[in-house]
C-alpha cells in the first residue's frame, strides 16, 4: 500500500532501560528482540484524507534467534474505504534485524534490518511483485532518551512504481518505568510515477501494563510535495513480550 508504512521491530519495556524506541513509530531502531524471546504485536494502522483511507491490521512477530539477531515476520489484512470498501489479505513481510554494534560506555548502536514483502496480497492490495527494504538504523542513548534514526533504499517493482529513499529521526524519552512519550519526522522519495514525495510528523508512546503486556500509539499529520492535502496517520497496538 502506499504512502502507509507499517513498521514493527524489536521493543523493551522492562524498568530501569534507556528510553524505548522503534514501535509505535514509523521511523526504526537497531534494538533487536532478545535472545530466545518473543514480542507479539496485535496492530492497527491507518492513512487517509477526509473520506478516503487505507491501513492494515495483523500480528507482527519478532524472535530473538541469536544475540544481536532478530527474525521479524508480519503478517497483515488490508483495508481501504474510497468510498466503498474493500477488505483483503496483505503482503507478508520477512526480516532479519542485525545489530552490528553496540557499546554500554557510550550508549551507541547500529543495525542492517533487510526486510522481502511477498506479493501475497489480493487483488487491488499492492503491486503482485516482491519488494526489497534496505535499511540501516542508528540510536544514541542519553540517560533516559534516546534518539535513533536512519533509513534507506526501498526496490519497489511493478506498473507505475518506482523505487525510493526513505528516511526518518525521532526522539523519545522514558517518563516513568512504565511510560514512554516521543516525537518523529520522516521523508520519503516518490513510490510512483503519478506522486510526489512525502513527510510527516507524529507523537506516540507506549505503556506498561502488567507484564507481560504493553499498550502502543502514534498519529500525526502527513504532507505530500506539490499538494494542499493534509493526510493522517495513526498506530496502535498491543504487544505480548515473553
């Protein structure tokens, strides 16, 4: 789907830890899941202008396979009203985040997180071709917040497609053991031949529950080039950490 990215990655929400990053925001993190744990994510997204909208809904499952290694799979159900409405299956995605360094002393982490989205969704759902993400993701911890960003490149085939870059930084900062709030700002290049590029901006956090559960939400504002449309952007979900 475009111009909606739905991006799940590796999250700890456990006390006394540098401020949370990657999930809810769009912009990721180089935090992989931990060793021989999982993190079940329960999601809902959405983007749209006035009447029209387009999201997912689905579970996004992270395993810790080896230190510093996480295996993602997301598996999603698309919808879009424009004015009718349509409800289908939607791309699955595979990854593999890979941490490639790490320092305590100074708070310092970088991350290669190559994802493959599968032309699994149906008929009017993406393009029916494999896709490609290129990523590399950067944090740096101060105390209790963080600041972690990065992007890459996206091979993006299919009729009227185009492949692109795309970018992002958010800052968040852990309020309490069990809330943490944050801010993001993302760009991405044209995905088609008929588009523009796009940003936006959001605000999200997260909350503890009692454990093993975790509460997560975004929105925002996004702007596309040449375009006095001002679209929305929202995430939400829960997430089973064990």
């Amino acid at each position: 789907m475009k111009r909606l990215s739905v991006v799940l990655a590796g999250l700890a929400t456990v006390a006394a830890t540098p401020a949370i990053a990657g999930p809810p925001y769009d912009t990721d993190d180089p935090m992989p899941t931990d060793f021989r744990h999982w993190e079940v994510y329960s999601f809902l997204a959405a983007s749209g202008f006035r009447g029209q909208t387009e999201g997912a809904t689905g579970l996004d499952l992270n395993f810790g396979a080896m230190p510093g290694v996480q295996l993602t799979a997301t598996l999603p159900m698309n919808f879009a009203h424009d004015p009718a409405t349509r409800i289908g299956a939607g791309n699955i995605e595979l990854g593999v985040k890979y941490r490639f360094f790490h320092s305590d002393t100074a708070g310092l982490s970088l991350a290669a997180f190559p994802r493959l989205i599968l032309p699994s969704a149906s008929r009017g759902f993406g393009s029916g071709r494999t896709a490609v993400q290129l990523p590399i993701w950067a944090q740096k911890d101060f105390g209790s917040w963080s600041l972690f960003g990065g992007g890459g490149y996206t091979i993006n085939p299919g009729t009227g497609n185009r492949n692109f870059w795309k970018g992002g930084i958010a800052l968040t900062r852990e309020i309490t053991s069990r809330l943490s709030l944050g801010a993001e700002a993302t760009h991405q290049g044209p995905d088609a031949r008929d588009s523009g590029s796009s940003s936006t901006l959001g605000l999200g956090g997260s909350y503890r529950l009692k454990r093993p559960l975790s509460v997560l939400f975004s929105a925002g504002p996004g702007f596309e080039r040449d375009s006095d449309r001002t679209q929305f952007h929202a995430y939400a979900a829960l997430l089973l950490n064990f």
